[in-house]
C-alpha cells in the first residue's frame, strides 16, 4: 500500500511528462491541464491504497482514459453547439494564458548554455515535438510511455489495454517514422 508521501511525490513527479503527453493528444493546453489532473484526482481517490509500484500503470491507463472521455465530451459538445449555434448572440473574448510560455526553468540550469546553443535546442525540440504529435495516436502513445514516461512493455501494455507484442510494433514504428523524418531535416541522434 503506497503511503500518502509516496503518492503525492508520484504525482508530482509524474505532472510535467502527463501535461506534455495530454497536451500532444489534445492540442490544447487548458484541456491537457483539466485531464491531468482529472487523471491525478481519480488515481488518489481510487487507487491511493494500491503498492507504489503499481502507480504508473494505473496512471497511465487512467489518463489514457481521460484524454478518450476529452474527446467523446469534446464530439457530442461540438454537436450541441453546431446545432444551437444560431440561437446565441454573442460570444465571450477569453484571455489566452499558455502556462508552457509563462513557466520559470530553475535558476541556473542553462546558465552555461550560449545564445547559439540554446536557439538551436529549441528549434531541435520543435522539430521533435513537431514530429511526434504526426505520429498515429497508438504509435505516439506508446513511444510516449516507453521513453517519455519509461515504463517497461508490460506496463505500457497494460496501460494500452494491447499485448506486449503490439507495443513493441509500435514503438518500433515510431522510432523509425521518427528517425527518417529527423534525418530528412538534417538532425542525427
């Protein structure tokens, strides 16, 4: 049984890769946002008494069930929109807020890093992150969980609700999807 330090240091070491993982399903960033930690509240309340080990699994597969709850929400919102659209009047301007433009790195921690090198890092990590949000949706989940979230083939499996064996297919298609586009653009890893 996981105590309450052992989940609570799970989930805030889980948060960042979970916001970047619901963020390439969704594209939006205030809905990664709202699934994470949908996908946090439901592991504590349901899964707390669970062993630390099994964490991970069970969040990934919940999350994975909360980024599909997003979009069957997402579907039948669109439809009731679409359908009343003409009887509204006017619509509201919200503020736009990106959390990922506005976040503060820990201090020092480019401090060696010249102009040059960190221009060219982001534009690497675009193009990565360009690259894998082209990836099919299973593809891309499970590239995400094996080296993003680095569980191993059972647990992404599990997760997936997929055998072992498709996990491997593909992740193996990911990568090299991913190695012939990164080296089409003249980036070797």
């Amino acid at each position: 049984m996981a105590t309450d330090k052992e989940l609570s240091d799970f989930l805030e070491n889980v948060e960042r890769r979970a916001f970047k993982q619901a963020v390439y399903a969704v594209h939006k960033d205030e809905a990664a946002l709202d699934i994470v930690q949908d996908a946090m509240i439901k592991l504590a309340e349901k899964y707390g008494d669970k062993p630390a080990a099994e964490l991970a699994p069970l969040f990934q597969r919940i999350l994975q069930n909360t980024i599909l709850d997003h979009f069957r929400r997402e579907k039948v919102r669109n439809t009731w929109v679409s359908l009343f659209s003409s009887l509204s009047g006017s619509k509201d301007e919200d503020d736009e807020f990106d959390l990922l433009e506005n976040y503060v790195s820990d201090a020092g921690t480019e401090a060696t890093e010249s102009g040059a090198d960190k221009l060219e890092r982001a534009q690497v990590l675009a193009i990565i992150d360009d690259e894998v949000q082209k990836l099919p949706a299973r593809q891309r989940q499970a590239f995400l969980m094996r080296y993003w979230e680095e569980l191993d083939v059972a647990e992404t499996a599990a997760a997936m609700g997929c055998t072992e064996g498709s996990v491997k297919t593909h992740c193996s298609r990911a990568t090299h999807a991913l190695a012939r586009a990164l080296k089409a653009k003249g980036i070797y890893l």
